[in-house]
C-alpha cells in the first residue's frame, strides 16, 4: 500500500494559501495559483515512481521454538531486494497474540540490498505465541510517498519453563546421590536396604557390627545398608487464582514448575519414580509415575500444559483423587499457596489424611513485600495500616505452617529464587533418613 506522507500533505497544504494570494493581487491571472500544486503532484508521482517498490522486497521471518518464561528472545526479520544500492531506512512492528509484552518497533538502514532486523520478545507466561504478521514501512527518496506492506506469518511457538541451567543445579545440590552404574557408592548407616557384610576395617561405624554372625566366622563383621531406590515421587501442583500472583518476572505457579523439574530432574537420576498432579477447582490432570531419564522429557511436557484457572483451589476433592491414585507409600510435594486461616482450615483437614499413608512436602512461596511492609519506618497513617495489616497476614501464615508441621509435614516457605535449591535439600535430607 502506497500512501502520501505528512511532508507530501503539509507541502500540498501550502497551495491554498498561496492560490489566494495569486488571486487576491492578480485577477486576471488565476491560472498560476495551479502552478504550484500541480508541481506537488508531480514530485509526489515522480517520488512513487523512484521509491523501491513493494514487488522488489523479499520479507522472511525466523521464530525462536520453544520460547522460555521470564528468559527474552528475539524474532528475526530478513529483508532483501536485490540490486539495490542506494540506502534506505525501513522500519517494521510484529503483530502477535499470545501472553508476551509487545516489542519495541525495529528500524534499520538497508546497505547493498540486505536489512536483518530483531524484536524482543519477554514472554510473561507459559502457552503458545502466535506471530501473526509483520508491519514494513519504507519511504521514497524524496520522502513524499511511504509504502507499507503486512507481510503474514501465522506462525505459533510454544512457551515454556526455561529448563536452561536445571541439570547443573540438580548436580550442585545431588552430589552426594548413589552412583547409578557397575560400581555403585555404598553409604553405611545412612539407608535402611541390607546390602552386604564385610570385614571390619578402621573408620567403620562399630554400631554397625554383627555380633553374632561374627562368633560364627571367627572374624569381626559389619552390615552395610545403601539407600533404597524406586521410590514414588509425585508433585501436586495448584492451578488456582493464589498461583497466578507474579514474584519476579514469573507467576508463584511457574515458579513451582521449575522448581518441580529441577527435582524431577534429580530424582529420575537417583532411581525414584517421577510423577504430577495438576488441580485447582477440580482434578485437571495426572501422570503416572514412572522412572529413567527418559521419562523427563514427558514430565516436562505435563508441566508446560499446565493451564492458569481463576478459580478457587478445592483441596478436599484434590488431595482426595491424588489419594486414591497412588497405590503405595510416596513423596508427595505440594505446591500451592493459601491466604488466611479460615481458607486454610479444610488444606490441613485434607493433609491430615494424606499424611496416614504417605510423606507430604508443603510447599509455598513467601512474599517478599509483606516482610517490606512490616518493617518499613512509619511516615504516615496509611504507613502504619499497611505495616500493621502485614503484620497480621504474617502471623497467620506462621500458625498455619506451625499448625501442618505438627501433623508430620515438612514444610517450605522460601522465596521464589531460593526454591529450587530448597526443596532439593529437603529431598536429600528425606532420602538420607530413610523416611519414605
């Protein structure tokens, strides 16, 4: 589409002023207030004719697949028109749906007949981000005229956790997970699986000797116990409206997803079962534990399509469906996030009965903005409302976590940035005593 430019418009808009001086003065001469806007014209059409045209332009966009949540990325436009040499300023915005900020318009001078130009995009939560088109605008030389193409993509990429980074966290914070391999590591008194008796040497727990099979062979004799594997790990995660509140640059629930793939992560490479539970009003979503490496891309998977709900998180029904899956004690973690005590009283009724059959990690995030509030100086009455509101949301955070430890649950209550190496240290721990 070829259009007039506002310089074209504001020099043809001189002519009117100019056609009324001509005849206010000249009578007679009323042909030459013509002059002037027809010389416009002509440079207007002489500016068309000399402008690259729209035919002359190849247009390729190159999309990122997948984008991460809360890691920018860029969109990539190549424009070429062959044969030209002369510069020329082109400027481009993407047209895009989808849970990402809109970028920036792009703007770039062609050298030698090649542009290539980017748009960053930040994607604000999982889902998938559809480009639709691209907007180009270029000028004549004289700047008179302005040629604007939408050059469709229809193009939809998948956003995702930013999984960059998780298997080296999981190798920091595992490191002293059994070895999976001909020779594996043993841990003397740490796990409860019997794996064999050997001869006493200095160093080893005294605890750990047998006493009666040593009378028998004549020789001092030690049990040895490795930890035990193929447990069942299986992460709840809430969908509910709490999970949508953003920490950071992601939401409490993105938060969690990553959190959970980092210990997934770890868990398939110890030997453990690795499963999920999505659940909010209802029971979303499930998959069934199961263990190898291989399985993590499937996890990764569930994880992505966990979708944002606006509604009200039922734990009575959830924890009552994950209940009735699992078939055999497990590590259950979950992920979610309460307001007050009263909201709270049926969570801990439904963790009551969860704990009679299974090991239960609570997991929240705590806000870092209610501890500002409290803590800030007081300047004025609504300084002091505030502080003395948080205060109150504060306390009764701390009863109810008081209140779901007593039952035997582990709780977290870290922040966002410090979860994942949290909860990893929680799993060792589990695992290093035996628990589940």
């Amino acid at each position: 589409m070829t259009r007039p430019t506002l310089r074209a418009a504001l020099c043809f808009s001189l002519s009117v002023p100019a056609a009324l001086l001509i005849v206010s003065l000249w009578e007679g001469r009323w042909y030459l207030a013509l002059y002037y806007p027809s010389a416009v014209l002509a440079l207007i059409a002489a500016d068309a004719i000399m402008a690259l045209p729209d035919r002359a332009l190849d247009a390729g966009v190159s999309t990122p697949d997948p984008l991460y949540v809360g890691r920018g990325s860029s969109v990539g436009l190549k424009l070429r028109a062959p044969g030209r040499a002369r510069p020329l300023k082109f400027q481009a915005l993407l047209e895009h749906t989808g849970p990402a900020d809109d970028p920036p318009p792009a703007s770039g001078v062609m050298t030698d007949g090649r542009l290539d130009l980017g748009f960053g995009i930040s994607p604000r939560r999982r889902g998938r981000l559809s480009v639709d088109a691209v907007w180009i605008r270029w000028r004549g030389p004289l700047g008179l005229i302005e040629v604007r193409r939408r050059q469709a993509v229809g193009v939809s990429v998948g956003i995702a956790i930013n999984v960059k980074g998780i298997h080296e966290a999981a190798i920091r914070f595992s490191a002293d997970l059994p070895e999976r391999g001909e020779k594996p590591l043993a841990y003397a008194g740490e796990g409860s699986e019997f794996e064999d008796m050997r001869e006493y040497r200095q160093g080893m727990d005294c605890r750990m000797i047998d006493w009666k099979s040593s009378a028998r062979h004549r020789k001092i004799l030690c049990k040895r116990f490795t930890r035990e594997r193929n447990h069942h790990v299986v992460m709840g995660f809430d969908t509910g409206r709490l999970m949508l509140e953003r920490t950071g640059e992601m939401t409490k629930l993105d938060h969690a997803a990553r959190a959970g793939l980092t210990l997934g992560w770890a868990a398939l490479n110890s030997g453990d079962l690795l499963g999920g539970c999505g659940f909010d009003a209802r029971f979303r979503s499930f998959i069934k534990p199961e263990r190898g490496m291989t399985h993590f891309a499937r996890f990764q998977r569930f994880t992505s399509d966990l979708e944002y709900r606006m509604e009200e998180t039922n734990f009575t029904l959830a924890l009552a469906e994950l209940n009735s899956r699992l078939r055999q004690r497990s590590l259950v973690i979950l992920f979610t996030e309460f307001v007050d005590m009263i909201s709270a009283e049926l969570m801990i009724e439904s963790l009551r009965w969860m704990t009679r059959r299974h090991v239960v990690i609570f997991v929240t995030m705590r806000d870092p903005e209610l501890a500002k509030l409290r803590g800030a100086a007081p300047r004025n009455f609504e300084s002091i409302a505030e502080a003395v509101i948080a205060d109150d949301f504060l306390r009764e955070r701390a009863v109810v976590l008081e209140r779901i430890s007593r039952l035997g649950i582990h709780c977290l209550d870290v922040p966002a940035g410090g979860l994942s190496g949290a909860l990893l240290n929680r799993y060792l721990l589990i695992k290093r005593r035996g628990m589940i």
